[in-house]
C-alpha cells in the first residue's frame, strides 16, 4: 500500500488537492481509501457525500473515504479505563463534565486517529491510502519520539506514582487521587503503543509513504510549511512535493489584482528557492470553488497530468542527526564551492550564507537554544553542528 499525506496550514485547499488525488487515483485503477484526521473535518462538504467513521464509497467500488471520529475511536480503545479514572475523580469532588475531560490524557485523540490508519494499512483492502491531515505539533513530537511508550509513560502517567502526575497541576495540589492499577493502564496502552511505533515505521519509509505540502503564494503560509518541513524532516518522513494553491492566472488581468499578482511572484520565487530541490506544482486559481465530484474531478485531470501515487521525488533536502556529541543538521546544497560559511542564529531561525548561496532554516525547538559551532561542505551537502551555549 501507497500511503500519501497532504497537510498544510488551514484554508490553504490541502482537502480540495487530496480529494482531487484519490478521484486520479481511483481513475488508475488503484482501490483508494481517502481519510480526513482534522478535528474540522470538510472532506464530506467537498465531495458532498456525508461520511462517518466507517469507510463508504464515493461513485463506485474503487474510491471509498472516512472522517475519522476519534469519540469513538476514544471509545473503543481508552473507554472503559476512562470511566474508572472519571469516577475517581468525581468521588473527590469532581464534577462529572470536568472529571470526563481530565481522564483523557493529553494527545490521546490524535494518537487514537493514527493507530486507526495503522489497521486500515492492516486491512490491505486498499493500494492507496490518502490522509487529509493537520496534525498538531504536540501529536507529530509524540510521534516522533524515540521511544514512544517510555516517553508517555515517564511524562505522563507516572506508574510509580499513579494517576495523579496525569492530572493539571491545579487539579492534582487540589485532590488526592487514589492511583489505579499499573497494570491495568499498562496492559491497555501496550497494544496502542505496539500499533504507533509500527505505524512510525511505515510512515519514515519513503518508498511507502510520502507527504505533500500545500500552501498559497503567502508569507503566512510559506512560514508555516518551512516549519512543517523542518519537523517531517526531523522526524524522518518524506516530504516528496509541495503544491503551491490558488495561484492567480494569466486571465486576471485588472489592476486590481496586479499588486497580488506581483507578491505572489515574489513568493513562488521563494518557495522553489526555500525547497529546492522538490518539485514544486502550481496550481492556478479555479473560475469557481471547487466543490462536488465532477469539479474535483476536472482540477484532478488539469493538475495531475501523471501517475500522482509513486513517490515524486527521492530527495532528501533536510536532515537531522548527532555525530560525535553534536547535533547535526544536513543541508543539501549541490554544485557550491567550499568557502567560508556566515551561520546567523535570531530564535529558532538560523540564517546561512555561502557566497552567494543564501538560506533561512526553521529550526526544530530542540536545537533553538543551541549555537552553531561550525560548518563545512561534505559532498553535496552542507553539515552544520550546534552545541551548548558557553
């Protein structure tokens, strides 16, 4: 199974692009399943077909599509553990309402959502799996750390301790909670976590998952994917293409627009620059929203003019990994001359200039309050170490 994440910063038309990929993909003869993991969902709203938790099929047998309701997912798995914690809670004067929120441990809806991916790979009723995502922050750190069980279980549930170090500060100096059985939570998480750390596998191997960023021709969205990239990158998947939405066409052509028409030049030239060296598609504004199966269908057969389910691209932009007690970042950086490097570090923002070679990174926030200790070309390759400040 193919399995291809589109995700963006919200309105950019990540549901509109991943939608009008299952319908080509679909019309290649692939059995697809498109499923939308955004806590607001629209994947029904673009199709107009109303969907639910349960796979059902769009116009035929080989496209079929899901809003995952992670209520229920939250049901079936972590259910009857919260109806335990809840009652503890009330019996120390919690109200219930408040009592039914606390038992759910932060991020468990999202890891939820993505064990229910790992069985639909499972399943194997499909080629292609298409997931319209916004993952949060707190969900792709979780997924990404490197040892997903220990993490939770050191950070949040605290065995030894029981329930209480789950809780709010607040909540936790308020009430003495009596702790739960350790292995009646550890047993219920076991078979979660076995289900994450596979799924973090399959995703982090490119020749079966690729991930696809859309965004628009803007400085609020170019901030976001370069920020979005920096952590798919530092978590090992594979973003293989970026969609660059709503482009203004060449019929447009009242003054009007003329201001928006050069700034969104400015920031194509950006974005192939930030990339390079991923294909970047532009996709032109539609003459109208793009809702419905055969409007789907029409920006499918304009846009994707090719085969969209192989990996579009093997490059690897952007890498981070330690070496001799240093955390490194990779960036690759073909066809320049050895020189000096000027590395410029303002936050979470290092700024890189070799000749006339020029380059903002996002960085992740682990490297944030680190300093650049030096830079050289290796290759096609641009390796830069950071250590603690002095």
């Amino acid at each position: 199974m193919r399995i291809i994440l589109f995700t963006g910063k919200g309105g950019v038309g990540k549901t509109t692009l991943s939608a009008a990929m299952a319908l080509k993909s679909a019309s290649l003869g692939y059995k697809t399943l498109i499923v939308s993991t955004d806590v607001a969902h629209s994947l029904a709203d673009a199709f107009q077909v109303p969907l639910g938790n349960a796979p059902r099929p769009i116009g035929g047998e080989l496209l079929w599509a899901s809003e995952l309701d992670t209520a229920e997912e939250l049901e079936r798995v972590w259910g009857d553990l919260r109806r335990r914690i809840a009652s503890l809670l009330q019996k120390e004067g919690v109200s219930a309402p408040i009592a039914g929120e606390l038992a759910i441990l932060p991020g468990l809806d999202e890891i939820l959502a993505l064990a229910r991916l790992k069985r639909f790979h499972d399943e194997r009723r499909y080629d292609v799996l298409i997931i319209d995502s916004a993952p949060t922050g707190a969900a792709m750190r979780l997924l990404g750390a490197p040892d997903l069980q220990r993490w939770y279980t050191r950070n949040l549930l605290g065995f030894s301790r029981g329930l209480g170090r789950a809780l709010i500060p607040a909540v936790r100096n308020a009430f003495k909670v009596p702790a739960l059985s350790d292995a009646l939570i550890q047993e219920q998480l076991a078979t979660l976590f076995e289900e994450i750390e596979a799924l973090r596998a399959l995703l982090t191997d490119g020749a079966r998952t690729s991930v696809r960023l859309v965004l628009n021709p803007e400085h609020l969205s170019l901030q976001e994917t370069e920020r979005a990239f920096t952590y798919f990158s530092l978590f090992g998947l594979s973003v293989d293409a970026l969609f660059v939405n709503r482009i203004l066409p060449d019929a447009v052509y009242d003054p009007f627009f003329s201001r928006w028409k050069d700034d969104q030049a400015h920031y194509l030239a950006r974005i192939r620059e930030a990339f390079a060296p991923l294909p970047t598609f532009e996709v032109p504004l539609r003459p109208q929203e793009v809702v419905g199966v055969k409007a789907l269908e029409a920006l499918a057969e304009a846009l994707f003019t090719f085969d969209p389910v192989p990996p579009l691209s093997e490059e690897r932009p952007l890498r981070f990994f330690s070496q001799d007690g240093h955390h490194m970042l990779a960036l690759r950086a073909p066809g320049l001359s050895a020189g000096a490097v000027e590395l410029e570090k303002e936050g979470c923002d290092l700024h890189i200039r070799l000749g006339a070679f020029r380059r903002s990174i996002v960085l992740p926030q682990y490297l944030g309050g680190l300093k650049p200790s030096w830079a050289r070309l290796e290759g096609n390759e641009l390796l830069i170490a950071f250590e603690e400040p002095a």
